[in-house]
C-alpha cells in the first residue's frame, strides 16, 4: 500500500504540474493575441466551465469504464490538443479547444478521487489532504513556476510541445498506477457513483436545512470564486500594476499556492484540534478579506506578495474545516462532495467571467474591492450571528432556578 501511495502521489504532482504549466501556457498565448480582459477570462474560465459540465457524465463513463484506459486514452487526446493550440488564429479558437480540453480533465479527475477515495480506508484518514495537497502544489507552485521557466527559455510554442510530451507520459504512468477497477464490488459502487452524480433537488433541499452545511456550502462557493478570480488576473496584476518582467509575474500565483498547500499537509491538526477553531475559521476569512484589500489599495511588490500569503494561508484553512464539518456532519458524503465540486467549479468559471468583465468597466484592481462585499457580508450574518448567539445561552441558566422555585 505504501508503493501505491508514493506511485499515485507522484502521479498526481506531475498531474497539477502540467495542469499549472497549462494554466500559464494559456493566460499568455492570450496576451500573445491581444485579448481583452473579459476574453482572456473567457479563455481560462472555457477550461473550468467544461470541468463543470463533465463531471457528472465522467462519473457515468468511469462507473462502465476502465480508469487505467480512460486516464492513457483521455491524456493522450490532451497531449494532441497542446500540440494544436499555440498555432490556432483567434481567442475564440483557444477558448474552444480549452473547453474541450477541460471535457477530457474531467474525466481524469474523476478517475484519479474515485481511485483514491477507494484506497482512503487502507491509507488512513491521516493521508485524507495528500491528493488535494499535493495537486495544489503542482498546480499552483510547482506548474506555474515550470510553465514560466519553459517559455522564458524556450519560447511559448516550445512550452505548449512540452506540456503536450508531458501528458503523453502521464498516460503511461497511469495506465501502471491505475487499477482496473474503481472497486472490488461493482455493483455497490456504480449506485454510489449514481447518487454523487445525479444529487437531486429534494436531497439538496434536506441538506441545506443543515446550517453546517449551508455555511459549508457558502464559503466553499465564495473561496472558489475568489480564488479563480485573482488566479487569472494575479499575471496580469504582475505585469501591468507592478511592472515586473514577464519571467517574473507567476510569483504571485505561485505564493499563493505554496502558502495554501502548507496549511493543507502540515497545518491539519493543528487547526482542527486547537481549541480556538472557530476563532481560526473566522480569522481565514477575516485574512482572505485583508487580502483582497490589499489588492485594491496598496499597488507595491511586497504588498502583493504578503496579500498572495494571506489568501493561501486563508484558502487553505477555510477548506480544511469545511472538510472536517462535512465528515462529521450526519449527511450523505457522496452527494455533499458531488454538490462541493460543482459549485466550486461553477463558482469559479462565474468568479472569473465577472471579474474579467469588471475590469474592463471599473479597472483591475476595483474588482477585488467589489469583491470584499459578498466576504463582508458573510463574515457578519455567519461569525457575526454566531458571537451574538452565545449570550442569550449565559442567561438561562440564572433564570433557570428562579423559574424551578416558583412553584
């Protein structure tokens, strides 16, 4: 089990390296081809949205499929689609073949989490944030930081060539990582695999009587709203605000990241045993706020940077007891993490759309202050109501006695 789990997490980092070397890849063909902010949100939120729609049928397919052949099959289309890209003539063209390409993500995520979810038992509840984690690292950190490196040296076409061989091997590595099976027992995973793909609207109804999971539900959306939105523009934000050099304007992104992923493999237990969680939960959401307003307001390298470590350090502790609620909390673990990664998706192709067009008509850095509005106003019915609701309980047991001893 411990060959599987090193063989599978070294699939999954150089997976979200080349994810994150694409993300780079693709935010600078468009400035390549003289795209507005709105289109170069378009392009980067085609990928997201398609990641979207595919996730419910990617479970179907999975559940009648073989991952092994569906993860080779699948990687080796993307490795052709970056060979194209880089010589295709209009923004509209990119955007359409990343939708496309994020069709085929889909399907490669939902192999990888099935595959994983099924060995978690055997791994250990311990190793629960190592996928994730470890994806962020290389999508964030590592990828951004390697896309950069390739088109600084090399050119941007070399990079979209280089991304293209990479997904080629990541088919052979997954085609001897990958089991054939998503579980021993097929028939009970395939009714599982039904019920996270198709959450209904009554059971989502039930679920949101929850308020842990309403507020789950909420910050996750906001999180992945914001998160996309500074990720697409964090280059530009580099460039354009800061006046750093081209082969130094994934620093931000790649801050953001590595600060996000710290807490997700090293904070875990710390946050989620200390006796001043709460507090910490709401103090993630107060640090993703001051981020945001340092973006709108102080235009200055460190300044960026300490907000880029802010939203990571933020991000990462907010999903970390969002997590942690949902597993304790008396619900359906598939459907909540059906609804999760769409919302989340969908949340952040909205996220980015909004933002790109935002720019356009308020200016870049307005939109981050537009955005401290939702955050604001969920801190404050959230963490605000939460403070206001202890007191009332202080005063009962006082009031307790006098009531008992009147008759």
């Amino acid at each position: 089990m411990r060959a599987f789990l090193l063989r599978f997490i070294g699939l999954t980092l150089l997976s979200g390296v080349t994810i994150g070397m694409n993300k780079v890849l693709a935010t600078l063909l468009g400035l390549h081809l003289h795209v507005s902010n709105f289109q170069l949100a378009a392009i980067s939120s085609a990928e997201t949205l398609a990641m979207a729609l595919g996730t419910i049928p990617a479970g179907y397919i999975l559940s009648r499929g073989n991952p092994k052949h569906l993860y080779a099959g699948v990687s080796l289309s993307l490795a052709l689609a970056f060979c194209v890209l880089p010589w295709l003539p209009g923004w509209q063209w990119v955007a359409l073949l990343m939708f496309l390409v994020g069709l085929c993500i889909s399907l490669r995520i939902v192999a990888m989490s099935t595959v994983f979810l099924v060995r978690l038992p055997e791994l250990g509840q311990g190793k629960a944030g190592w996928y994730k984690g470890t994806l962020i690292l290389g999508m964030q950190f590592l990828g951004p930081l390697c896309g950069n490196y390739l088109i600084a040296q090399l050119g941007l076409k070399a990079g979209f060539l280089i991304s293209a061989l990479m997904f080629a091997i990541l088919a052979v590595l997954g085609w001897h990582v990958l089991p054939n099976n998503t579980l021993p027992d097929n028939t009970a995973p395939r009714k599982q695999m039904g019920q996270s793909a198709l959450p209904g609207a009554a059971s989502l109804r039930e679920l949101l009587r929850l308020p842990i999971v309403r507020v789950t539900y909420l910050f996750e959306i906001l999180a992945s709203f914001t998160a996309s939105s500074v990720g697409v523009f964090s280059i530009l934000l580099a460039i354009r605000v800061l006046h750093w050099p081209a082969h130094h304007s994934v620093w931000l992104m790649a801050v953001q990241g590595l600060s996000c992923v710290l807490v997700l493999l090293f904070l875990g237990r710390f946050v989620l045993a200390s006796r001043y969680r709460e507090q910490l939960y709401g103090g993630a959401h107060l640090a993703i706020m001051a981020a945001l307003l340092i973006l709108g307001l102080w235009p200055s390298s460190v300044a960026y940077l300490a907000a880029s470590v802010l939203l990571g350090l933020g991000l990462g502790v907010n999903n970390l007891v969002n997590t942690d609620n949902i597993a304790r909390a008396p619900v359906d673990k598939a459907r909540v993490s059906a609804h999760l990664t769409l919302f989340g998706m969908v949340g952040g192709t909205v996220g980015a759309l909004a933002a790109g067009h935002l720019a356009d008509v308020t200016g870049l850095r307005n939109v981050f202050l537009i955005w401290l509005a939702p955050w604001l106003a969920a801190w404050l019915v959230f963490h605000g109501s939460r403070w206001l609701r202890r007191a009332p309980p202080a005063a009962i047991p006082s009031l307790a006695p006098t009531a008992e001893s009147t008759p």
